[in-house]
C-alpha cells in the first residue's frame, strides 16, 4: 500500500514500520503536552492554595488581636455609666455589634473563596466562644448588682422599725427570679434580722438623752425576748450605754462650761453687772455651784478691776496663748479688762488658725499642693479609678505629704503644705528611674515592632501596666499558627 507522503523502500513492511514510529512520536509529544498542561495547572492550585493560606492566616490572626483587644477594653469598663446606671444589661449586644461589624468589614479583604470560607468558620467558633464568656459576664454582674441592692435595701430597712417585712420581701424576691437559693434565702435572712435588731438597739442607745434613758435600755436587755439579739450584741450594747453614759455627762458638763465662759466673758465687757442674772443660771442648772461662785467673786472684782496690767504676766500670756483657755485669761486678776479682750482675740484667733491647720487639705495651700502632685504623676491611661484621677506614683505622692504635714506643729501646716509638695516633686526626680521606649498603642504594633522573645514580652508587660489591663494571653498567636499549618496540610501546600 502507498501512502502519501512516505518513500517507499521497497523493503516488506517498512512502509508499515514508519507509521508505527509516526504514530508513536505523536503519541509522545501529545503525553509531553498533557505533562506540561499538567504540571502549569498543579503551580496554578498551588498558587491558590499559598494565596488562601495567607490571606486566612493574615485576616484571621489580625481578628484574633482586635477581637482580643476589643473584648476586654469591653469588660475592663467601669461597670456603671455616667448616670450611675449598671452597664451589664446591653454588654453582651454591644459585643455582638462591634464583632460582627468587625467580621463584616474583614471578609471584604479576601480574595479567595477557599479562604473565606474557612476564615467564616473558625471566626464564628470563635465568636461563639466570647459570646457565651461575655454573657456569662453580664450575669455575673446582674447578679452582684442585685445583690448590691439588696444590701442597700436591707441596710435601709434595718433603721426602720418595721423593717423585718420589709427585709423578708426583698429576699424572697431575689430567691424567687433565681439571684440567691433557697438556702441562701434562709442564711442571709436570719443575718439581715440579726443586723436589724442590733441596729435597732445601738440606734435607741445612741438616741438617748437621759440617764433614765439609758436604764430603760439596759433593763429591756437583762428582759430580753427579742430572739435575733446575740449574747454577744447584748454584752457589746451594755459597753455602749456606759459609754453612752460618760457621754452623756460629758455633754451636760460642756454646755456648763460654755455657759460659764460665755457669762465670765460678759461679766468682763461689763454686760453683766448684778448677781440675779448668774443665780438664773444656777437656779435652771445652767452653771455648777463652783461656777456660780466664780462668777459671783469675778463680778465683785470685776466692778474694781487693776488700774495696769503685770507686765510680767502679760508677756507670759501673750507669748504662750496657746496654753490657756478663755476661762483663765477672764479670770486673769493681774490684766486689766482691755487687756484681757484682747487676748482673748488672739485666743480665739489662734483657735481658728490650729482649726484651718487640721483640715489644711481643703484650704487653697492643700488644694493646690494636691493639684500640683496630680500634674508630677498624671494617669497613666484615659481610665479613672473609683476616687477620682489619681496614678499610682500620685497615691504614693500624696501619702508622703500627708505623713509629712502631721509631723509639722499646729499652726504652720498651711503655710508648709505647698513647700512639701515641692520638695516631694523633686526628689522624686532625682530618683526616678531612666525611662523606657515609648510603648505602642496597639498590641498589633508590639507584634510588628519585635519578634517573639524576651523584648517582646517585657513591652507587652509595659502595655498591660499602661493600659490598666491584662494583656491577652500569647497562646493566641500559637494558635493561629497552628490553624495556618493544618490549613495548609490540609489543601496539599505542605505534607
């Protein structure tokens, strides 16, 4: 047979034997094609598959960190708003918001179909997770805050003498929607009628005006039937009437007193002049009899009176003010009358001044000492404490000056006060100890700026102290790389 195309040889079969290696060449470049279509079509699944492990790998473990960060920024908030209001009741929807815009805004970075799928998946676990957790907050909270108000409420209702219902009612209203167990009720009930009767009585103690008062108080308990009242209530309130007792007398004998130096010093200007006004006042047990005998000597004495005053004597007063009372400045028969008003201004003016002295933290000197330690060591973060904006080092601060004031005499600690605020700022900077790089705003950053290792770990403490918060665990980032590596083997990128 010919074929066209062939040279024919002559020989037998040769004819036949060059289209068998025809055909068997175009058997070979076809499988040599079919290699190369192959081998371009494996690189482009591999492509794909590099390119879904890093974008899922990339996105993910970005979410983890901001999800982290998020959640607990979210429950490190103060647990009461600006109005005083719990914001337990809308934590968990306002998770639920911020989490999944973040997700939403998230799956708009991927590419890859594979990836985003598997992102989906192991996001929505996660999230599942945080849910449960920062529900479980919130119910935590719901329940400390009702249990706050019930022992707001049981602390009212103790000073109220129909508060036994009225504690009763709220326990076993707690009980009823599930915030206490039955056996909780009975415990904290029998505690809440114990503190009702033990504030009923030290409230009719300390109510009382009276000797007699007080003996009707003390003979109720040797009668007691009250069975919430503890013996050891019982012997802690007979310690309370005598002390209520002494003062009592205490009272009585300064109202005396006042009225004796408030007469001596009327006595003395020359607005008293005969003896029926004191005996009014001994006669309604205004004054003692010792006082109405001073009274009446001064009033005789007084109508005399030295023409000079001891010099001597004078100077010894005026020098040391401090050391004597308005009674024996009054009674000072060596000073004339002027004299003796006198020092009984600066008496008084000396008063005013060791009273301003106790309480130097309200004066402007404190106010503005206090301003300026605040200003040394500010916040170290835009959270507050529940006593206002103070750091710790400012705490310290102000400790130290309120340990130095008291050790400061009566009547210069106002005038001190801003100096050891000063002195305090200084040495604090001579000692301060050199200061660090800059901390990061972001873990994100801290992840970027430093590898894994003790520098990282050492700014990711410094984060934490700056922030206020616990900085999220590192498992995180071992984690994600675990979910990359699976994904991986997982597609065939790795075996």
């Amino acid at each position: 047979m010919r074929i066209q195309g062939i040279n024919q040889t002559g020989v037998p079969g040769a004819e036949q034997i060059s289209l068998g290696a025809i055909s068997s060449a175009a058997q070979g470049k076809m499988r040599t094609t079919q290699a190369l279509t192959k081998v371009v079509s494996d690189y482009q699944v591999m492509s794909e598959k590099a390119e879904a492990v890093a974008q899922y790998g990339q996105n993910y473990q970005s979410s983890l960190m901001a999800l982290d960060a998020s959640y607990d920024e979210m429950i490190n908030q103060p647990h009461f708003d600006d109005k005083n209001n719990p914001t337990y009741r809308d934590i968990s929807k306002r998770w639920n918001t911020l989490s999944l815009k973040h997700v939403s805004e998230t799956l708009n970075n991927f590419t890859n179909k594979t990836a985003s799928a598997k992102y989906q998946t192991d996001i929505s676990t996660y999230l599942r997770g945080k849910s449960n957790d920062i529900r479980g907050v919130a119910r935590t909270r719901q329940v400390d805050y009702a249990n706050g108000v019930l022992a707001a409420q049981i602390s009212n209702y103790s000073k109220l003498p129909n508060g036994p219902e009225l504690i009763e009612a709220a326990i076993q209203q707690q009980v009823q929607i599930g915030f206490m167990t039955p056996e909780a009720g009975v415990n904290g009930l029998q505690e809440a009628l114990e503190t009702h009767a033990s504030t009923q009585l030290t409230m009719s103690i300390e109510s009382a005006t009276s000797d007699t008062d007080l003996d009707a108080i003390r003979l109720s308990l040797i009668n007691n039937t009250n069975p919430y009242l503890s013996l050891s209530t019982v012997q802690s309130a007979f310690t309370s009437i005598q002390q209520r007792e002494n003062q009592i007398d205490k009272d009585f004998d300064d109202k005396q007193t006042a009225t004796y130096v408030d007469a001596l010093t009327k006595i003395v200007m020359g607005d008293i002049t005969n003896e029926g006004e004191i005996d009014l006042l001994l006669t309604g047990e205004q004054i003692t009899p010792a006082y109405h005998a001073t009274l009446s000597k001064r009033l005789n004495e007084e109508i005399k009176g030295p023409e000079v005053d001891d010099w001597n004597e004078y100077t010894l007063v005026k020098l040391n003010i401090w050391d004597y009372t308005a009674a024996d400045i009054l009674n000072n028969t060596m000073l004339t009358r002027p004299t003796r008003i006198k020092l009984i201004a600066d008496l008084e003016k000396w008063n005013d001044d060791q009273n301003t002295d106790l309480d130097w933290v309200g004066t402007q000197s404190g106010k503005e000492a206090t301003r300026r330690l605040k200003a040394e060591f500010p916040v170290a973060s835009g959270k507050f404490n529940l006593f206002g904006a103070a750091s710790a080092e400012a705490d310290a601060a102000l400790t130290k000056l309120y340990d130095a004031v008291q050790n400061i005499p009566l009547g210069k600690r106002e005038s001190s006060v801003i100096d050891l605020a000063n002195k305090i700022i200084q040495d604090s900077r001579i000692t301060k100890p050199e200061q660090g790089p800059p901390v990061p705003e972001t873990i994100q950053e801290i992840i970027d700026l430093y590898p894994p290792g003790p520098e990282r770990k050492k700014v990711l403490d410094a984060w934490g102290k700056k922030k206020m918060q616990n900085v999220p665990s590192n498992d995180y980032i071992r984690t994600t790389q675990n979910s990359i590596m699976s994904l991986a083997k997982e597609l065939g990128v790795i075996v």
